[in-house]
C-alpha cells in the first residue's frame, strides 16, 4: 500500500538509508517494528549498543541536506518505497531499495521492462545482436533496461533510445563510467531515465554493483544475458532474476569463445535460450503482472531479545547464508525476538541481513 510522505518524513527515511550499517534488510525490519523512521533513527543508538557496538554513526542532518541539493540540482528526483511513483516491479521486491533517484522521465520506471546486460568486452556480433534485440523491443512496447557499462549495456542502450531506456548506476545518478560513455548518458537523462540507490556525486566501487544489478533485474519482466565470462557480473543479475521469479534467457555461442561459457552454463542450467526478440516475447506471454506490494509500515508488537538470546543467534550465525527462520527453529524462541535481535547484530556489525530472508555473519 502507498503512502505519501511529507518532506520532514523523507529526511528521515534519507537519513536513516544513510545510516552506518542499515541495508534494504535492516531498513525494512526498523520500519516494521517502529512505524516511523523518525523512531527508528531515534531508538538506533540504544539497538547498537544492545548488539555490542557503541557509537554507531547516524546520518547527520547536513549529509542529508546536501544530497537534497545536490540531487535537485541535477533535476533528479528521490522517491522512497513506500511513494505512489515508486516502480511497481521494484516494490514487490522483498524488501525493495528504501530509496531511489531518478533522473529523466520517471514514467518509464512502471512500463514493461526488459533487461539486458552482457560483457563489457563484448565481440561486435554480440554488441549487433544487442542492440538490434533492443530496438525490436522497443517497438514492441517494452523499455530497456542496463548497466550503462561498455560493451553489451551501451549497445543495448543505444537500441532502446526511440523508444525508450533506463539507465542504472552503482555510484550516484550523476556518476557517468565509464567516461566515454558520456554523451550516451546525456541521451539517456534526455530521452530515457537514468536511476540509482545511492547518493548524488558518489563515485561507485565494486561493492555497490551487485545493488545495482538487483535493481536492474527487479525493474525489469526479464533478463537476457547476450555474452558473459564466468564469474561476470552480468551472470549475478541473471541469478538475481530467477531468485526474484524473472524470466532468464541467454543468447548461445560458440564454445570456444569464452565469453560464451556463462550464456552457455546458463542454457545448461535451465534458462530459456535467445535467439532474437521473438523469444523473449514467448517467454513473457502468459507472465502475470507485478501484484501490488502489500507492505504497510506501521509498528507491530516484538519480543525485545535479552543477552543471552542475542549471543545465541550470533553464535548460530557463519559465513554461510541461514535463513531467519531456520534461526527461529534453532533458538526455540519468538520469531520477533529473534528478528529484533538480528536488527541489533546488524547495527554492530556483527550480522549480514540479506535479501530472502537469509542471513550470515560479517
């Protein structure tokens, strides 16, 4: 359910998304336990220390300021999660990005979308194949969505222009990398749209790629993966797709081309094979719409967890992903108690809250 938020209210949700230690996951849960976020950033301190870590820094009023103006400047929009013009697809994600900024016609955010994305050094038959794709689905109604990286993304980019392009970046929405793809950008901020979870004037590094790619992959009906290496980016979008219950397709090759060996595992591993527009268009045919995302934030009743409950959840935690629940079933305890606790190990840093509903520790 949608709700709008005052500008007293988006500071809030801006500061606490800025928050030292506060991921989708931690965002989501403070949300659910407290109403408000002006709550939440008030009760963090005392959460912290509980976890085992003092002194946790809070996003200050001047950061958030900043960003307002630094945002507006570039005529960017911020829109939180729970706002009416929020992407209906990036909603429905469980929990979706508390924030967004986008730059460009917004309306393109909440129609039919296709993703593409691929090598950043990609072969000139795979750079054709990606933008001729693209301007096929353009044309038929669909938007299409990438990284902005050479290669595959920019020739996708450059194929969904006529008709429409969203643009996602892993720094903030002003961040253009690589350079040379400058003057695509300015296209693309014109014409398309152009998004991203992060502040404006952030240079992006190699931990906020993924977060891009799920936001790719969650914008998006499908996923086609034109030419990728293993171990590619392009190859955690797709498993981000399928994980998010996206259509994954993947465009065969050669095999001794090697970057052919992640489209290829891909068909190997159940995704649809792409041969041309008309596959993707198949694979859509009968996938029913995002259903609106049924996530009210208003406080609901927790167990505060005691010493001893939180210390036995942290001791239950490794490297490998768990799942909350089976945390729930391990413990014997209430599953509030159990959730606020990992909240508080998250605030430490002494817990990952993932997407999923999976858990590990840092």
């Amino acid at each position: 359910m949608s709700q709008a938020l005052s500008d007293a209210e988006r500071r809030d949700w801006l500061r606490l998304a800025r928050t030292e230690n506060v991921g989708p996951v931690t965002f989501d849960q403070l949300l659910q336990r407290f109403g408000t976020a002006g709550k939440a950033l008030a009760a963090l301190p005392d959460l912290a220390r509980r976890g085992g870590r003092g002194g946790l820094k809070l996003a200050g009023e001047a950061q958030v300021d900043k960003e307002l103006a630094d945002g507006a400047a570039l005529g960017a929009r911020l829109i939180a999660a729970c706002e009416p013009a929020f992407p209906q697809a990036l909603a429905a994600l469980d929990p979706p990005p508390p924030l967004i900024w986008a730059r460009g016609r917004v309306e393109l955010l909440d129609q039919p979308s296709v993703a593409i994305v691929g090598a950043r050094v990609a072969s000139a038959a795979g750079q054709r194949f990606a933008r001729g794709i693209a301007a096929e689905l353009g044309q038929s109604g669909h938007v299409i969505v990438s990284g902005l990286a050479r290669g595959i993304d920019a020739a996708a980019h450059e194929g969904g222009l006529p008709t429409g392009t969203v643009a996602v970046l892993g720094g903030g929405v002003d961040d253009i990398y690589p350079p040379q793809n400058a003057g695509l950008y300015a296209r693309i901020a014109e014409t398309g749209c152009v998004v991203s979870e992060s502040e404006p004037g952030r240079a992006a590094v190699a931990r906020d790629f993924p977060r891009r790619n799920r936001i790719i992959s969650g914008l998006s009906r499908a996923v086609v993966v034109v030419e990728a290496e293993f171990r590619s980016g392009s190859l955690i979008t797709a498993r981000l797709a399928a994980e998010q219950g996206r259509e994954v397709l993947a465009v065969p090759g050669s095999p001794l081309d090697p970057r052919a060996k992640g489209t290829n595992d891909l068909i190997r591993q159940g995704a649809a094979l792409c041969e041309g527009a008309e596959d993707v268009l198949r694979a859509l045919e009968g996938l029913r719409g995002f259903r609106e995302a049924d996530r009210t934030y208003g406080a609901r009743p927790t167990s505060d967890p005691d010493d001893a409950l939180r210390e036995a959840v942290c001791a239950l935690l490794s490297p490998t992903p768990v799942s909350r629940d089976e945390l729930v079933r391990a413990t014997g305890a209430p599953a509030s108690a159990v959730f606020a606790a990992l909240v508080e190990l998250s605030l430490a840093g002494r817990a990952d809250l993932q997407s999923g509903g999976m858990v590990a520790a840092t």
